[in-house]
C-alpha cells in the first residue's frame, strides 16, 4: 500500500475545479472527479477509515448528510462494519422523523432523521463530502443530538478553509484535505 501522503496527494489531484461555476467568482470542486478512478476513490475511503480507527475506534454509527455524504459515509459504515443512517433534506424519509430548520446564507432548509435510526447514545460520526459555511453541518450535530447521540466528530473529505465554517459547528471537524484559495 502506498503512504498515506501519497495517498492523499492522488486524491487531491484527482478532484477537478472549475472556475466561475456555477456563478462568477466561485470556484467549483468536483468531487465526483474523485469517484470516477477506483483505486483513488478507494484511497479516500481508506484514509478517512483509518482516520476514525485511529481516533474513534468507538464509533457505532456513520451517519451521512443529503446527499453526497451518502457516497461516502455508506462505504465507510460498511468497511467498520457497523450502520449508516442517512439526514435527509425534509419529506424524503418515510416514517416518524426528527426534524431541524437551519439557515443558510442563501435562505432556510430542513435536515430530517427516522426517529427509530440511532439509538439513545449511539457514538456517532457525520460524514460530508465539503464544508464550506458549515451550516449544514452544525444542523446535523444539532439534530442528532436531539435523537439523543454522541456526535464524536463531523468528517469531510474537503473544507474550504478560508470560509471557516468549522468555527460554529458544536464538535470537531476532521477533513482529508483543507483548501485555501
């Protein structure tokens, strides 16, 4: 197996940007450039694996944020062998839900979790592709703090650290690679 600095070298190179989208002035990560090479795809799932083997070694549940979290907090709960839970935006899970209104700097959304999905105390991580703002973030912690878990960490594979989005988020945030533009 390659290092781990190589390791995440292929994955920083893997993931295109593209200037100027989807309005001028941002600069767009495609994280999807990342999914489309198996063997870096794999390389991320693994260090974002040992990650949480080496610091949380206790986690009992993977829960993973609409939508893009879901590519990678699935293949994380199935590598520790333990469950996933997906947050979703609100009306798109069947049953009892919890649910959290949070703003956004471009309005309101509402994160959703089944009721029965996390049991009370459950130690449990947020997996997201990106953090940017962070507000979605803070809102899942806050969420599922109110179904009664222990939010161990949130974990991204890419922040935008100029944003700091982390700085209100109630727990800590460990992302595979910070940027800065």
């Amino acid at each position: 197996m390659s290092s781990k600095d190589e390791r995440v070298k292929r994955v920083i190179e893997s993931i295109r940007t593209f200037p100027d989208f989807p309005k001028p002035g941002i600069v767009f990560r495609d994280i999807f450039s990342l999914t489309k090479n198996p063997l870096v795809f794999g390389d991320c799932i693994s260090l974002l694996v040992e990650h949480i083997v080496e610091v949380h070694n206790d986690v009992e549940v993977i829960a993973g944020l609409d939508s893009r979290g879901f590519i990678f907090g699935v293949l994380i709960a199935l590598r520790l062998n333990i469950p996933f839970v997906p947050l979703r935006k609100k009306g798109k899970l069947p049953g009892e839900t919890l649910s959290l209104s949070y703003s956004l700097e471009y309005g309101n959304d509402e994160l959703e979790v089944q009721k029965d999905a996390i049991n009370p105390k459950a130690k449990v991580i947020i997996v997201d592709d990106l953090l940017a703002t962070g507000g979605t973030m803070k809102a899942a912690v806050q969420l599922l703090n109110q179904a009664g878990a222990d939010v161990l960490e949130g974990i991204v594979v890419l922040e935008l650290v100029d944003l700091n989005g982390r700085a209100d988020i109630p727990t800590n945030i460990f992302s595979l690679i910070p940027v800065s533009d």
